[in-house]
C-alpha cells in the first residue's frame, strides 16, 4: 500500500483536487501547497498510529539481556506502546513489572513481545496493512478537518473512519456457533 495513494483519496474526499492533480503528475509544488501535502502526510502518519495503537497492533519479539534484571525501552528497536509478555529462552512466561521507561524481570536473557508504534512515512512510502486504503483516507480526510478547526466536517469523516472500522473487524472476528441443537 503507498502513502501517496492514500493522500491522493483524502484530497478528492476534502475537495484539494489541484493538490491531488499535482500529486499525481509529480507536479513542482509552490511552497503552499508543499505546506498543504506536508499537512496531509502529518495527518496520514497520526491516523496510522491511531490505528496501530488501538485496532491493529504491530506485535514486535526481540531478544535482549537484561541490565541489572532491567530491560529499557529505548534499547529495543521499535518505540514501544505496551509490553504483551516475556518470556525466558525456553518460552516460559516471566512475570515483570512495567514502568514507564523499562520493565523489570527476573532473568538474564528474555524474548519480549510488544506491540509498537509504527515509523513516520514520507509521501513516497509503501507499507503492509489488512486495512483497506479507503479507511487510512478516511482517517486522515478527518485530521486534516481538525486540523482546519471545520468540527463539522471532521465529525462526519470521523464517524465513516470508526464505522468502516467496526465493519471490518467485526469481519474478521466472526461468531462460532458450536454445534448442537437449537432451542
């Protein structure tokens, strides 16, 4: 999925079609308008941590040695949203205590599992998503109204952004029904 994609619906769902035609023919950018797509990837990259922290996790494992019986977050690759679980080198579960800055644990050697924040992207990037495009758009179609101050607007794209959201993990976490008779 491109970033530059995404902005290109947000622009024809904001009506900044003179912005999404340069977009498209990779057109010289007055500083205006570079301030305006500059403004449209900001928003895109607060949407994608949005959804990233509270519909669709990026979950990380990384292996590292604790110092002190300490494992400090800013010694792992990714910036951290919260710590899933730890475990030891023979996968079994570690209690640990989190606090802000690191997690305290009992063992010398832990696999931490963690969900995290996902990079900022530039308008050229590509990046994975089950999520469609349409959705991203959504969300930054309402940041960008936000960001305008025009709350009316913003509300409406903002209330398509959670629908199509619920729709779609509803989706994916459809009912079971365990077999057997129906009274």
């Amino acid at each position: 999925m491109l970033v530059k994609d995404i902005i290109l619906k947000a622009c024809v769902f904001t009506a900044n079609d003179e912005l999404a035609n340069l977009v498209k023919e990779s057109g010289e950018l007055d500083e205006e308008m570079q301030n305006l797509l500059d403004k449209f990837v900001n928003c895109f990259n607060l949407v994608r941590n949005e959804i990233a922290c509270e519909y669709e996790p990026l979950l990380k494992e990384e292996v590292i040695e604790t110092q002190n019986g300490k494992v400090l977050f800013s010694s792992l690759k990714e910036r951290v949203v919260d710590v899933v679980s730890v475990k030891d080198m023979n996968d079994f579960s570690l209690v640990f205590k989190n606090f802000d800055e690191y997690i305290e644990v009992n063992c010398p050697k832990v696999k931490i599992y963690y969900n995290a924040y996902p990079k900022v992207l530039t308008l050229e990037d590509e990046f994975n998503s089950t999520l469609p495009e349409r959705v991203y758009a959504y969300g930054t179609a309402r940041e960008y109204y936000f960001v305008e101050s025009l709350y009316e607007d913003a509300s409406i794209w903002d209330e398509r952004f959670k629908n199509s959201l619920q729709n779609l993990i509803r989706k994916k976490s459809q009912t079971i029904m365990p077999a057997g008779r129906w009274v």
